[in-house]
C-alpha cells in the first residue's frame, strides 16, 4: 500500500503482510506502482520519531514538579492501560492465521493492538462467531 507522509513530504509503501513500512518501491512491483491508500495512523512511515529534548531545571521547586507530573502521567496511563484491558479482546481469525483485537464497547475489530495498551496485552479469548475478524468478507451470490 502506497502512503504520504505529511512531515517529510514523501510517499512511502506499507506491507499488508508484515504491518512494516519502507521508503523505497518494493522490487516485487518492478516497473507498476500501487494506488494511494488513505491516511492511517495504524501505518506509520519509517521517519524515526523525533525525541525533544527536555528544557533545564533552574530550581528544585521545578525539579519537584516536573517528577510529580510524570508521576501523574504514569499513574494516568496505567489506569488507561487497565480500561483498555476490559475493552478489548484478543481472538485468532483461523483463515488469515492472524490475530486480532475486538473492542466490546464497539462491536469493532483491528488487526493492530491498541495504543491503549502499551507494552501490556490482553489474554487471547475464545473463538466467537458474533465477534468477526475485520478480514473483508466475501459475498457469495446465488446461481
């Protein structure tokens, strides 16, 4: 899948298959090239993600701050990790030998693990015919 990346002003290719994004035309194309998918921030381009660098502490007033902010924001992202754990379901789609994610707020599947989640993952649930994978389905039309 063919992506733009709106920071560096370049196209970059999205492989379905392995969820890994490069700069370069994939050599399989050879000389065709694939249709402009839509935006998607599920398929981030390969720009290394820019750290900023932090600006001094002048005082141990400010140092105490900014160790109780990220504190807050640790303890704040642990709590989202603990919902999201509620939310979400991991099951496995047996044709696409894949897994995937099923939010139970939203009746909807993704491929990708949350955001939510961080580093943490939820425990792989049990088949369930009422909950599809986001795997297209194919229509069958009577003859």
């Amino acid at each position: 899948e063919k992506l733009y990346d709106d920071e560096s002003g370049k196209y970059y290719y999205w492989n379905t298959m392995t969820d890994e994004a490069q700069w370069t035309k994939p050599r399989t194309l050879g000389s065709d090239d694939v249709p402009l998918g839509l935006a998607d921030e599920t398929k981030p381009s390969p720009r290394p993600e820019v750290k900023h660098t932090p600006r001094p502490i002048h005082s141990e007033e400010e140092a105490v701050l900014r160790i109780q902010n990220m504190f807050r924001g640790w303890k704040a992202r642990k709590r989202v990790r603990g919902i999201a754990k509620t939310v979400y379901e991991k099951l496995y789609d047996d044709e696409s030998g894949k897994y995937y994610y099923w939010n139970t707020m939203t009746d909807e599947a993704q491929w990708t693990k949350p955001r939510t989640l961080g580093s943490d993952d939820v425990p792989l649930g049990l088949a369930d015919e009422t909950k599809p994978s986001p795997r297209p389905e194919v229509k069958h039309t009577p003859r």
